[in-house]
C-alpha cells in the first residue's frame, strides 16, 4: 500500500456568515493524482487554500498532516519550502515581465544582490520544454495567450522542486487538444514520482487522468472514489457533486424558427496589434440569423477571440478591414460603445480580469454596460438599479446574499450569471459568448445553457465560442470550424461529430 502524503482532518473554515468547510477529510496518496470535483461555492478552492497557508494556521480548524508532521502554514512560502505548490485559476503572472522572469519570481538564479541572468534563462529555457512550450523564455508574458500561461505557471512550480501540485481549474483556458496535452504532463509527473491535486470541472478529463476522486458538496466531504474499485463514469461522478443523476446534459430546444441574416461579416481581415505583419483573422466571412445560436470551433490561438474582439468595436488588432453588416445595413464600428449603442454585445471569456469589477456589488455591475438605462443628465438613479440588478437576480437564479455583495465573493457560476446580466440588461439583438460556461460545474452550466436557448428563442441572435466540443455539438444549431485565422468549415448540427470537426481542422493544416 502506498505511503500516505498528505492528510487532511477536519478542517472547518468559516467566513462572515458562511461556513465555508465544515469538517472537511482528505487523503492523499504519494504518487497519485487526486481529484476534488464539486459543484461552485462547494469549497474546493477554500480548501486547497488553506493547504498551502493562503488562509494561515489559525483561521481554521484542523490539522494538516503531510508526511507524517503537522504543519502550521502561515503564507505561501512555508507551504513551498516542503514542495506544496499551488496554481491558482487566476493566473499570478506579471505581464510586462518576461517569461524567465516570472518563472524564477521570488526564486532568483544568482546572488542576493545579483541575478544571473545567463542562468535564469537557459534553466527557464529547460523547464519550457519540459512542459512543451515552444516560446522563448525571454518573451513577455503578455504577448502569449492564456493557455501558454498556464503552462508557464507549472514551469514555474517545476522550478520550486514541487513534490505535491495543486491545480485549480488548469485546462478551464486551454481547448481540447491543449488540454490532453496538459493530462499527459501530468501523468509524465506522475512516473517521476510527483503527486497532484486537480480541481476541474471537465468530468471526461477527471476520469481520465485521477487515480482517486474526492467529492465535496456545500462544504462537506462526500465521497471518495477509486478507480480500482468505483465508477469513474461522469454519470456517477455528477450524482456524488449535485445529488442527483442528471439526464440530459444540455436542455432541447424546441420550435427552432431562424428568422432574417442579424449579423453578417465578409472578407474580414484582422493584424496583430503588436506584430503588424502578422495576420491574426484571414478573410473570414460567416452569417447569423435571428434566433440562431452558431458555434466556433477551433485549436488554441486559431484566430476565435480575435476575430470575436475585432467585430466588438474592433476591441482587438490592427489594419482591421472588411465588412459587417447588423441587420442587413452596414456599420463601421470603431468602439465599444459604439458596438453597444448599435445592438451588438460581447461575453468575454475572462469575466475576473474584463467583465466584472469584483470589488463591487452585483448592482453596479449589472448596470454597467448601459449606464444611461439608469441614470438622468449624469446622475444614477439607484432605485433603477436596485430594481434591474433585483429583476436579474430572479430572472437568471443568481445565488447571493444581496444585491450589494460583492461579484468577487460570488461563485464562478454565480459570477458568469451577473456577468450574462450585464449584457442582457444592454438589450443587444447580437451576443457573441465567449467561452461562457468556462470554470463553472455541471449544474451551473445546464442553468447557462437555459439562459442561452431562453435568449435565442426572444429572437436574439448568438454567436458562441467554445474549446467544449460537447458543448458546441449540444447547443449549437451550426458551427463555423476556424483554423490559423480562417475559416475552413461550416457544420449543420444534424451532421456535426467531434470527430469531422476535428478532421477539418487536421486537414487544413495539412493543406488538404
């Protein structure tokens, strides 16, 4: 039987009127990968938090055991001097900073009063391959796209000599083929003797790549599965997390009536704002019609994003030509809020870092993308926003306790609602979704995937992104496959698989 790495008991951790963990047990076993599911706010990353001294020895109750020895974190540092390394879902990377730079941040190659330079970079260099990113370690942070990110951050644990690796949400930015590439890393970590804690809310990858998993629900300890014994199908697995089997994963819409083509771009052609030379989207032209939710299927940087920006008041890129047309006449929008004022809104696929302002209440942010909707010369009528952020509320089933608490403190699933209020509350006839249900669990995702066929069937039109092929198979009435910033396919639900998605993207690469 395997030696026992790390144990868990008890641990109670309350918040100002909430208990967030409320007697919560975990084992883990050297050498394995061990998965915590659960559905938001079940207390997956409380716990993972106060493992790795986040929140200090004192603030909770219980004890944490790891080999053996009782351990009394009160930061970061003390948890990573035993080989504890945590990758928050919220990135910590510095973006004006290279990327050798943030690998050895606060781990400097050197002397105290002298970094070398030389070193930092070629052993930066070394753990870039070790993960597969093929970038220099001398490239800024910000030039790269989330999902690089992420693995600059498991060099970066790598360069800590990590012996236990937490990952919190890891392939929540990284579509399909990415992520596989991710779940193989890990298992390479695990032959090298390295142990590791995943949350995910991808049920397919848990079952893939965990030896065991632990189910927490509304802060208590459910369940632990193992695979050399339970099922790891993701029908067993959503039945410990919610209590229930659920049936159908995606909601069936019926009565599908498109009505006339709402949005349309031709010969669209977008440049990177950094990189001029480089064109990011190639001549791409689609159409929607009212009532229709159109799906992007693509590979991580294939051009989705950027394409979806360029359209929103050319919010991304450079010598951006072509045409768009809403409604049948042709706009030329150069902001977003002209993009907003013509009807045409966009869900960004980062709703901490771009959508939301997490320090305010859900009533400031409900209204912010259409302030004039509640405000007179200037001035807010808070009895308007009371009363939009109150109908919101009800209307998408937010959890919270007022209107007044803060988005940050809301669940990732709650946070997505307020962020969909925002933008219903702008009235726009266009929704471009970028990965909307990203980092959210099972439950809450069925509740995102109602909202979207309750917005189609008003007549709204919806353009979706999403790196889920399940999920763009399961909502979308057609999908667009985009690849290196064109577009190479065009896919009607009725015929659509992963496996002719994927084929085109494959096949174009090729040149076929």
């Amino acid at each position: 039987m395997a030696e026992i790495l790390l144990e868990m008991k008890n641990i109670t951790k309350c918040f100002p009127g909430v208990k967030a963990l409320d007697n919560v047990n975990l084992k883990v076993e050297e050498g394995e990968i061990h998965a915590l599911v659960g559905e938001n706010g079940a207390g997956k990353s409380t716990l993972m938090n106060v493992l790795s001294g986040v929140y200090p020895y004192g603030s909770y109750e219980g004890q944490i055991l790891y080999r053996g020895e009782e351990c009394k974190f009160n930061v970061i540092k003390d948890s990573e001097e035993k080989g504890i390394v945590i990758i928050h879902q919220e990135l910590a990377l510095i973006p004006y900073m290279t990327i050798g730079e943030n690998i050895f941040l606060g781990n400097e190659r050197g002397k105290t009063f002298k970094i070398d330079w030389e070193t930092t970079y070629s052993r930066a260099n070394e753990l870039l391959q070790t993960v597969g990113l093929n970038e220099s370690s001398k490239t800024l942070i910000k030039d790269i796209g989330v999902g690089k990110q992420q693995l600059v951050e498991i060099a970066k644990a790598l360069a800590k000599n990590v012996k236990l690796l937490i990952l919190d949400e890891p392939t929540a930015s990284l579509n399909e083929a990415d992520s596989q590439k991710l779940l193989e890393l890990l298992l390479e970590f695990k032959r090298k003797g390295v142990t590791s804690i995943i949350i995910s809310h991808k049920l397919n990858e848990i079952s893939y790549v965990a030896d065991k998993i632990t189910v927490i629900r509304d802060g208590s300890t459910i369940e632990t599965l193992d695979k050399s014994r339970d099922s790891f199908s993701e029908e067993r697995i959503i039945q410990g997390m919610v209590g229930r089997t659920m049936t159908d994963r995606f909601p069936k819409r019926t009565d599908i009536k498109p009505g006339d083509i709402s949005l349309e771009v031709k010969n669209w052609n977008v440049y990177h704002p950094l990189d001029t030379s480089r064109k990011v989207v190639d001549n791409v032209s689609i159409q929607i019609r009212r009532g229709e939710v159109v799906g992007i299927a693509g590979l991580m940087g294939a051009g989705r994003t950027e394409l979806a920006l360029s359209i929103f008041g050319k919010s991304y890129g450079t010598n951006i030509s072509g045409t768009l047309l809403l409604n049948g006449k042709e706009v030329n929008l150069n902001s977003s809020r002209q993009a907003i004022d013509n009807k045409l809104a966009y869900v960004t696929e980062d709703r901490k870092g771009d959508g939301l302002i997490l320090s305010n209440p859900i009533r400031i942010n409900t209204t912010l993308a259409k302030m004039d909707k509640v405000s007179t010369h200037g001035i807010i009528d808070k009895n308007l926003e009371v009363g939009a952020s109150n109908l919101f509320i009800d209307k998408l089933r937010t959890k919270c306790t007022s209107l007044e608490q803060p988005v940050g403190n809301l669940s990732g699933g709650n946070q997505q609602k307020v962020l969909l209020s925002k933008w219903m509350f702008a009235d726009p006839d266009v929704l471009i979704l970028d990965e909307p249900t990203r980092g959210i669990d099972v439950g809450a995702k069925y509740e995102i995937y109602c909202i979207i066929n309750q917005l189609a069937a008003e007549g709204k039109t919806i353009l979706m992104i999403s790196s889920e092929l399940p999920e763009l198979l399961g909502m979308s009435d057609r999908i667009y496959v985009m690849n290196e910033g064109r577009i190479v396919g065009e896919v009607m639900k009725e015929e659509a698989t992963q496996e002719l998605i994927m084929g085109q993207i494959l096949n174009s690469s090729k040149g076929v």
